[in-house]
C-alpha cells in the first residue's frame, strides 16, 4: 500500500513500484521468486488478485452523491469504477467520504489502471 495526502497520485504510484521491485529483488537475491504467471499476472491467496491485482483509489467527499448511493453506483459503473464506503468495502461513507477506485484488475497494466482511476 502507498498512500499520502494531496492529489499527487504519480508521485504515490511511484514509490509503490519502488517498494514493489525492492520486495521483488529481495526475494530474488534469496534465491526465490514470487509467483508470477505470463498470462496472469502475479499469483496470490484471493482470486479477484490475479494479474496486476492493483486497486488505485482515491478517497473524495461527495455530500449530495450520499444522498443517493445508486445514482453514484451508475455513475462510477459508468467509468469502470466502483465506490465504497470509508471504511472499506460494504460500509458506510461517513460525512459523504467515499474510497473510488477501478473495477477491473484483469487484462491490464498498472499504469493503465492508474490512468482509469485519474480519468
């Protein structure tokens, strides 16, 4: 995870390749590798992880949108993305606090799903 305050999501998405690459190498110099399919990306524990497995989000105060959370459900669906509360997904956006982030994990880049989430 690599968070900060502020809007500078190049800067964040920057350090999380830096420690995602030192974690990388780390295991390579211990003689492991972490597992990694040419089709699927990287494997874990959570199937919904697959590939990329990278959730880019930003979390945003929509007060009127919380009035009406399936108005914002259409229109997030509408950009491939998907709301949820602040506190993770299935809670509740206290004062309007909203997580956005992208929907899909699978059949692309980092950099692209970054990009969906700035778009």
């Amino acid at each position: 995870i690599a968070m900060e305050n502020g809007g500078d999501i190049k800067g964040v998405f920057e350090r999380f390749c830096k420690l995602s690459n030192a974690i990388k190498d780390a295991a390579e110099s211990n003689g492991k590798k972490l597992m990694e399919d040419k089709h699927l990306g990287f494997l874990g524990t959570c199937p919904s992880n697959l590939g990329t497995g990278l959730r880019a989000s930003v979390m945003v105060v929509l007060p009127e949108l919380n009035k009406d959370v399936h108005k914002l459900e259409e229109i997030c669906n509408g950009f491939d993305l998907q709301p949820r509360g602040s506190s993770g997904e299935h809670s509740a956006a206290v004062g309007g606090k909203w997580d956005i982030s992208n929907k899909q994990r699978l059949g692309f880049s980092e950099v692209e799903l970054v990009q969906k989430m700035i778009d």
